[in-house]
C-alpha cells in the first residue's frame, strides 16, 4: 500500500464517517475523524513525502484508469514533485492548525458535523488537486473546491446574506472554469492526452501554430495559456472575476482562514505554475497574467484602506496578495510566486485565525466598533503583529522575503511590462502594511468604542451579531485556538527562512528545490540594482507603517477629515469601485428579464406548454371522431365482420 | 343423382338468406332464426359433400355443428329474456348502451 496515497484518502473517510454519522453518533464529536484524517495526513506528508522528495525521487503513478476510449486515458493519478511537495505541506499544515482551532470558535454551532464533513471532503479535493498528474484530476479537484466552498459559505443557510454569497461564489467561478474547461479541450485537441508528463515533454511541437477560434486566427500557445488563465481568474479572485471574494466572508471564520486565504484561491496560482511549460511559450500570455494581478493587487489594496469589516480587509488583503503571486509568474518567476503563496498561507491564516479570535470575544465584525482590546486579548494582540508585520514585508519575517523576491523578479525581467508591474508592485508595498496596520490600531490600540447596540435575539451567525456585552466582557480566546495561532505565528515568522536570497547571505534554498519543475528565470540586473530595489522597498513598507500609526495612533481625527475633503474618491473606493453594481445592471439584471420575459413566457408557457398541452388535445379530437364508429347496435358491428371476412377471403383467393 | 354444384347453390343461397336477415332485422328472435339459418345452410354443405365424395367425416361433422346450435340457440333465448326483463323490447336497435 503506497503511503502517499492516504494523504487524500484519510480526508475523504472522514467526509464519508462524518457526513453519514456525524448526525446522530458523532455530534458534537464529529471533529475527531476530521482531526484525525487531516493531522495523519499531515504527518505522512512530512516523514514520508517530504524526504523523498528532497532526496530528489519524483512519483508519477496511475492509480485507476477509469475511461480508455482509443488513444485517451483519463485516470485517477499521483505526481509528488517538489511542486506538490510544497503545495502538500502548505494544505496539510494549515488544515490541520485551522481544524482544530475550528474546534473552538465552531464549539456548540448545530452543524457542527456538517462543518466538519465539509472541511474533510474540501481537504480531499484541494490533496487530489494538487497530487493529479493530469488535467482531468486537476479539473475535478477545481470543481470539487468549488462546490465545498458554496457549501461552506453558505453553511449559515438560514441567512440570506450568507446564502446568496454561496451563490455568487459558485456562479463567478463558473465563469472562470468555462474557460478553463475550453482550455482542457484544446489541451486535449492538441496533444491528444491530458497527462502532464506527456502534455508538458510535448510542448515544444506546438509553438507557432495557429488556429482558428471563433474566426480569429490566434497562436495555439497563448490561446491555451489564456483559456487555462480564465480559470485561474476565476479561482484566485482576480480582476474581473474577484468579487465572490469579500462576499465570501458570510462564511464562518475557519472557513475563510482554509479556503479563501491558504488553500483554495492559492490553486490557481497552483495551475499556472504547473502549466509553466505552455505560458513560457507565449509572452502576450505571461504579459497578461503579470498585468492583471499587478492590477488587482493595486485595486484591492486601495479598496481595503477604506473598508470597516475586518474579514473583508483581510479578503482584500488575499485578493492583493494573489495579484503578487500572479505577477511573479507573469514575469517568469514561478519559485518566487510559489514562494510568496507559501508564506502568505501562514501569514493568512494567521490574520483570518486571529481575526476570529477577536470576532469570537466581541461578537462583531465592525472594525469602527472595536478598539483597545490588546489589555483584553494579549495572544491574539501579538500574533496579530507578527501577521501583519510578516504581510507588510516588514524586513526578517517570512513575508519579506517572497514579497522581497517578486518585486525583484519583476525590476529584473528586463521587459517593459515588467518595469511597469515593477511600479505598482511597489504602490502594493506601502499599501499593504498601511491597510493591514490600521486595521490593527483600530482594533487593539485606543479606547473601547463598542457595546452600545441594542439587544439581539437569538444566537445567529458569529459575524454579525450586535454586543450586548459590556466591555467587562471581553476575554481571551480558549487554549484551542491560542494554540493553532501561536503555531501559524512561528511560520509566519520562520518559514520563509528556507528562501533567504543570496544576496543576503542564503542559500535560496526554496527557488533552487524547485528548479526542476518551474525552471529559473533570467534576471537582467546587477547586485547593486539588487540592494537599490531592496532598499526602496523596505523604505516603503516602512513609510506605510509610520503613516498608518501616524493617522491610527497619533491624529485619529484625521482619517475623518482626509475622507470629508477627498469625499469623491472616498465613496469609490468603499463601494469597492461600484463593481457589483456595475455587473448587477450589465449582467444579472439583462438575465433575470431574459428569464423572466422569454424563457418562462415564451419558451416555456407557450412552446413547451404549447407541445404538452396541445398533443394530447389533438389525439383528444380524433378520437371523438373515431369514436362515433362504435354505436352500440350488434347488427353494424356484424356488418363490419361480414364486410371483413369477405375481404380477407376474396384477397387469398385473387392472390392465388 | 343431381350435380354437387345443386346443392352448393343451395347451401350458398340459404346462408344469404340468413346474414341479410341477420343483419337488417330489427326482431331479436328474427336475429336467432337468421342464425339457425346461417348454420343449417353450413349443415346442406357438409352432408352434401360428405355424399358425395363418400366420406364420412361431413356428417359426423354436421352432428357437431347441430349441438353446438342447439346449445346456442338456449343460452341466446336466455339472453334475450334477461334483456327483455330490463329492457321491456325486442328491437335490437333500442338497446345502444355500448355507444361511443
């Protein structure tokens, strides 16, 4: 029995225990099989994969080859590459730290096997996803992340918001993997197997051709890289198909800390790096992917400077940080994209974790409402900080180092869409430690500005519930969840110790582990440049800390009247740049009345209804027509036998 | 000794006889008479034929064809006068309850 294969089975037995006993038997023990499976994984991915892995074994097996129809194979497969090395110890750690602080803030919820059933059956399909060894795994993996985000978003089922929000989460990404899935075909069309091995050693046969899409003849290469790209768009919440993301939030906190910080918008990120050898191939495609998250990671760090909940800024915040990922491997450099989506799951988690630490002591998500709650929440004060300051690229911690090497791959590609994704890679670096600090000071440092709402009814969702604690209230959260975040926190710090630069002093022992799979980009710029665009950086970040303290700390009245004077701009960036209403009046309106006015009254009340009713009208008309044949009297009935007899009997006879 | 084909005319004839009768009167008991007829003249047939090519499987048959219509003709009446006693008429064309 190879052990690499219960990394993916353990998870999907507990889905299976969970989902058909957790009613009943489990209760409010239904978290021990998810636990169980997920930790156990955990641990074969690190004594089992991991060294084999390192020590430089690749595994590519088919494990059940469920179609074979000609020459296509589509089979249920494992590929454990240095890649999926990487991705397997991001999936697996964070699962595991987030399940069993879930354990605590989901304590005494009604579904709670429902939670746990879910968050094993998503860990099954994110391990399958990135342990496939071909595009139909991977696709599945896709689907299958999606379909347990719905169900987790919309676990509050009874509330609208939350509801709706599953919805919106599935339809977006439907949009996206339409593309994807074209993009699957074409792969399919083009080499005639969906394998990666035989799919990526095939490659080089491909450049330059042309086909005919649609009318337009375009190059195969870029024509895939894009369709790929689409999905990946959709996935990883980028530019235009990000707004499921902040809506996403409705969801319990856990949920947004696995699938929309570490895991499941990381897959995109995933696929693109995984299809380097296709987007090599096509520089107006890498254009595209580096251009649109530069651009979704400046629009999404504007936007969460001016956003009041605290689940949302972090969402932004992931949004931003997908955009930095995006970039890296829009310019070339796959580790370094990669290695930023590795720190970031941490530093993430840490935020999303720590967040619902806070969420839990003080029933609110209104960042206004809060305030002065580090005497009140030491551990989660403190982590928060390492978070943030690992977010921000604050020089030493993890994120400075993957942050560090984007912004460095992007100065050095030597391409005019690389000086330009330079720059507001730049703008991301003193955005993002000012939005990711204000929210901090507005939450721990001051004075307590909450518990003056009325009385609310009823237990509801953790995420929006009016206090009627008093301050006197608050308290720290318990050991379960302290501890899962003091564990994120030592990653946030130290795990992008593996990745240090040469320049300062490190072995780039990240880039170098993956160099088999993604390859090296060139880099056009000398060591000096090097420290020059370091410097500058770090300056940033460090002018955004000081700005955020100055406006948070010092003059808190400030804010108010910087948004007061520059009101105009204000307003766009809190209605998040008025996009859901721009999809809402060019998209979904137009189809609701097409549904409305066409498909249910035309199609559907006069075609179909037209058919269903009208052919068994007609049948009815004949047959009180026919039926006048029948008049009751015997002598008509023996007529018609005599004439039939006879009939039958002068035929034998002519045909004689 | 006449010609076969005498009798065949015959037998040919009376079965006429009978399916118009049959078909045209409006008398139950006409009906039953038309049918006795319709199954004599099948009976002229067979003895006749019998005879003439000496089998004698013709009447032997013609004792069937006998029974089965006297028994007919006893179950029919018995219809006739449950109908009757419903119906209070003979004329056939007045009992239409199977229309349409």
């Amino acid at each position: 029995m190879k052990l690499y294969l219960l990394i993916p089975f353990l998870p999907l037995a507990a889905f299976m225990i969970n989902i058909l006993l957790g009613k009943e038997v489990l209760r409010d023990k239904a978290h021990w099989p998810s636990i169980l499976a997920v930790v156990g994984s955990f641990f074969i991915t690190i004594t089992s994969v991991l060294p084999e892995v390192m020590a430089g074994k690749v595994i590519n097996e088919d494990l059940y080859t469920w179609i074979v129809s000609g020459t296509f194979n589509a089979s249920v497969g494992f590929l454990i590459d240095p890649l999926t090395a990487v991705m397997l110890i991001v999936v697996t750690t964070c699962a595991s730290l987030i399940h069993i602080y879930a354990v605590g803030y989901m304590h005494g919820d009604t579904g709670y096997y429902r939670f746990f059933a879910y968050m094993s059956l998503f860990t099954f399909c994110m391990l399958m996803l990135v342990m496939g060894n071909n595009f139909l795994q991977l696709y599945f993996g896709w689907e299958g992340v999606g379909l347990c985000s719905y169900f987790l978003i919309g676990y509050y089922f009874n509330k609208k918001s939350a509801a709706d929000a599953g919805k919106k989460a599935f339809i977006v990404n439907r949009f996206g993997d339409f593309g994807f899935g074209i993009g699957v075909f074409m792969i399919f069309l083009t080499f005639g197997t969906l394998h990666y091995a035989d799919v990526f050693a095939n490659v080089s046969s491909i450049i330059g051709q042309k086909v005919n899409f649609l009318g337009w003849i375009v190059d195969l290469p870029t024509l895939i890289a894009l369709l790929l790209f689409c999905g990946a768009v959709g996935k990883s919440a980028q530019i235009p198909l990000h707004v499921w993301l902040p809506d996403a939030m409705e969801g319990p906190t856990p949920v947004s800390a696995l699938i929309h910080a570490a895991t499941m918008v990381t897959a995109g990120v995933f696929l693109v790096a995984r299809c380097n050898p296709i987007f090599n191939l096509s520089p107006v495609a890498m254009n595209v992917v580096a251009v649109i998250g530069a651009l979704t990671m400046f629009f999404a760090a504007t936007i969460a400077i001016v956003q009041n909940d605290i689940k949302r800024i972090i969402a932004y915040s992931t949004c931003s940080h997908l955009g930095y990922m995006f970039l890296a491997c829009g310019v070339g450099a796959y580790a370094a994209g990669i290695f930023h989506l590795y720190t970031h799951a941490f530093f993430k988690a840490l935020l999303f974790l720590a967040a619902g630490s806070v969420i839990h002591a003080v029933h609110t998500n209104d960042i206004q409402e809060m305030g002065g709650l580090k005497k009140y929440m030491p551990i989660t004060y403190a982590v928060f900080v390492i978070a943030g300051l690992s977010a921000g690229g604050f020089p030493g911690l993890s994120g400075f180092f993957s942050k560090d090497e984007i912004i460095w791959s992007a100065y050095a590609s030597g391409s005019a869409v690389g000086k330009f994704v330079w720059i507001l890679a730049l703008a991301g670096a003193f955005f993002t430690p000012f939005y990711t600090f204000r929210l901090i000071f507005l939450t721990f440092h001051g004075k307590y500005r909450g518990g003056h709402q009325e009385e609310h009814p009823g237990h509801g969702a953790h995420d929006s519930h009016g206090s009627h604690h008093g301050e006197h209230h608050i308290h720290e959260s318990p050991k379960v969840m302290t501890i899962p975040l003091m564990l994120l926190a030592v990653g946030a710090v130290a795990a992008g110790w593996v990745g240090i630069p040469p320049l300062l002093g490190g072995g780039a022992h990240f880039a170098e582990f993956l160099k088999p799979v993604v390859g090296h980009p060139e880099f056009h710029g000398t060591h000096a440049e090097e420290w020059g665009v370091m410097a500058l950086s770090t300056t940033l970040v460090m002018i955004g800390l000081g700005l955020s303290a100055f406006l948070y700390l010092r003059k808190t009245d400030l804010p108010e009247k910087i948004a007061k004077q520059f009101s105009i701009i204000y307003n766009i960036l809190f209605h998040k740049y008025y996009i859901d209403e721009l999809y809402h009046y060019t998209i979904i309106k137009p189809t609701l009345w097409i549904a409305d006015k066409v498909i249910v009254a035309i199609t559907d009340a006069k075609i179909i209804e037209g058919v269903v009713n009208g052919v068994p009208g007609a049948i009815g008309r004949f047959s009180q027509r026919l039926r006048k044949v029948q008049t009751g009297l015997a002598q008509h009935y023996g007529i018609f036998m005599a004439a039939g007899a006879f009939f039958i009997i002068a035929l034998v006879l002519l045909l004689r | 000794m006449v010609p076969l084909s005498w009798y065949m005319i015959l037998s040919m004839i009376v079965f006429t006889i009978g399916v118009f009768g049959f078909l045209s009167r409006r008398n139950i008991i006409i009906m039953f008479m038309s049918i006795e007829l319709m199954l004599n003249a099948v009976n002229i047939n067979l003895i006749s034929l019998s005879h003439y090519l000496q089998d004698l499987r013709g009447q032997i048959l013609a004792f069937f064809v006998i029974a089965v219509a006297a028994s007919e003709a006893a179950i029919g009446l018995a219809i006739v006068i449950a109908l009757f006693r419903n119906k209070a008429t003979a004329h056939v064309d007045e009992v239409k309850e199977m229309q349409g």
